[in-house]
C-alpha cells in the first residue's frame, strides 16, 4: 500500500474535482466545470505517469472514468454518462503523454 502513496494522492485530488468542485459552481456554470475537470483529468493523469513508476499507473484511466459515473447521479441526469468515456479518452492520452515526457527525460540515464 505505501508504494502506491503516490497514486493514491493523485486520484483522491482527481475525487475532489469531480465530487466536490461541483458544489461550488451555479446553474449556468455547467460548460466551464466540464471544461475544468477535463483540464484537470488531464494534468492529473500526465502526472500520475511521470511520477509513478508502479505499473498501476496504466488503470488510471478506468478508475477515472468508473469513479465519474456516481457523480452522474448527484450532480447531473443520466445525459452525462458519456462524458465518462471522454474522462477515459483524456486519462488515456494524459497517461500516454506522461509516459512518452518521463521516457525522454530520462532516455540517456
């Protein structure tokens, strides 16, 4: 478990973005929040891949989009469950570019 510390941060602050930054945007707000939880999966994910070297990092993108799906129900109506697979597509291209920078930083050493 503490090998996975790393991890673990980085998908309990991917948790905070989708089940608490909704509490504080307004009823007209909802295009900007989808705009910000992309960014931010995106960055998370590019992190997670550079900075773990457990091969869990791979899953990252599943677990992203499977923990979205209950906020569909807390905060959104049931036209949000594709957004699930756009959280997929970015964690998966986050993971990928993060691997591909980690890769070439350190291809000499």
């Amino acid at each position: 478990m503490k090998k996975y510390i790393v991890e673990i941060v980085i998908f309990v602050i991917q948790l905070f973005m989708f089940y608490i930054s909704p509490l504080f945007a307004g009823p007209t707000d909802g295009m900007g929040m989808v705009v910000l939880i992309l960014l931010s999966t995106l960055i998370l994910s590019v992190l997670v891949a550079g900075i773990s070297k457990n091969k869990i990092k791979y899953f990252y993108p599943i677990a992203t989009a499977v923990a979205f799906l209950p906020s569909v129900f807390l905060y959104y109506n049931e036209t949000a469950f594709p957004h699930a697979v756009w959280y997929l597509v970015v964690s998966a291209a986050g993971v990928l570019a993060g691997t591909v920078i980690f890769k070439l930083l350190h291809w000499k050493s």
